[in-house]
C-alpha cells in the first residue's frame, strides 16, 4: 500500500526531531575525520531506515518486555556501530545514543501515528534523569555506555513512578514532565 504524502510528512518530521534531539550534545561523529555531507546524509538515512523497521517488528509482536527491549537496544547498538564504526566517535554507537533514538522515535511515532502500541520506556535525557532523584546519580545519556546504566534508570524510573502515584507507565509519566518543564499545560488549554 502507497503512503500518502500526508503519512511521508509526518514520517519525516519524526525522523528529523528524532534524529535532532538523539544528536544534540552526544559528540557522536568521530572528531578526528573529515566527514562529509553525502556520508552524513547516507548515516542518517541509514539511521532512519533502521528505526523504522526496529519499531516495525517490535509493533508485531504479541508480547514486548524490558528484557526485549535492552536485547534490542543492544543489536541496535551494535548494528549501527558496525556499519559506521569509521565516523562515530570511539568507532561505537553508545547505548544513550541508542535508547535516545529508539525510544525518541518510538515516543513520536506513537504520538502521531496510528496503530503504533504505547512505548514502554521513554527517552532517558537529562531532565528525565534529573527527575529520578537518583542518590549520587552521575549517568548522563550521552555517556551512557552500558545496557546496565540503561536498565538502572528504568528501575529508577519505576520507583518514582510508584511514589508518584502516577499512571503506572513510563510513556505517560514522561509525556506529564514534558508538558511541566515546558510550562504547558494541555488540560488547561483546552
């Protein structure tokens, strides 16, 4: 079936706030190459062509775990810095880059799409983890290296959730402190 050009818009705005907001202070281009623009376009394309069939076959399956999802993030990780290891920095796709990417896209895909299935995390930056009021907390996303920082904020993340006493989703959750730290408030303005 041919999308129409309303669907390939929306697809491309997605694609660009995803790929804007997972790029913005990550340093992810290797500081010592010259990278051009057609590499740079030929990345991104990439990285949206990858996205896309990602959410694509986590939307088809019957059940989608935590588990799942790091098991997933990881390949991303992985699949990415293998096919661009000479233009990222330290030649690897971090696992903040990662998370940021998929779970940005898939936050937005969700928001403006149909039929997309609520995500089941939401986009760790830095004021989702300064929210977690995690004790000593020093992760910053895009230093994230490790699937077990990434799996220390979701469990951070469920806790305050509970102690919120709000929606027991994380999607939801993030979208309510989104909506605070832009001083909008969606319910007034209706």
């Amino acid at each position: 079936m041919e999308k129409s050009i309303k669907d390939l818009v929306v697809e491309d705005v997605i694609v660009r706030i995803t790929l804007d907001g997972s790029f913005q202070r990550a340093n992810i281009y290797r500081k010592s190459t010259v990278i051009n623009d057609s590499v740079k376009t030929g990345f991104r394309n990439y990285l949206a062509q990858h996205l896309k069939q990602t959410l694509t076959e986590i939307s088809a399956r019957d059940a989608y775990t935590d588990e799942d999802h790091y098991n997933i993030l990881q390949i991303f990780s992985e699949n990415v810095g293998k096919e661009y290891q000479e233009i990222l920095s330290e030649g690897k796709l971090r696992i903040g880059t990662a998370q940021k990417l998929l779970n940005l896209y898939w936050k937005f895909s969700w928001l403006l799409k149909p039929d997309i299935p609520k995500p089941i995390h939401c986009p760790f930056d830095s004021i989702v983890i300064a929210a977690l009021n995690i004790p000593g907390n020093h992760i910053l996303w895009t230093k994230m290296d490790s699937i077990q920082e990434y799996e220390a904020l979701v469990t951070a993340c469920k806790l305050q959730i509970g102690n919120l006493n709000v929606e027991n989703c994380i999607a939801d959750w993030e979208l309510k402190l989104y909506s605070s730290k832009n001083n909008y408030n969606p319910i007034k303005a209706t």
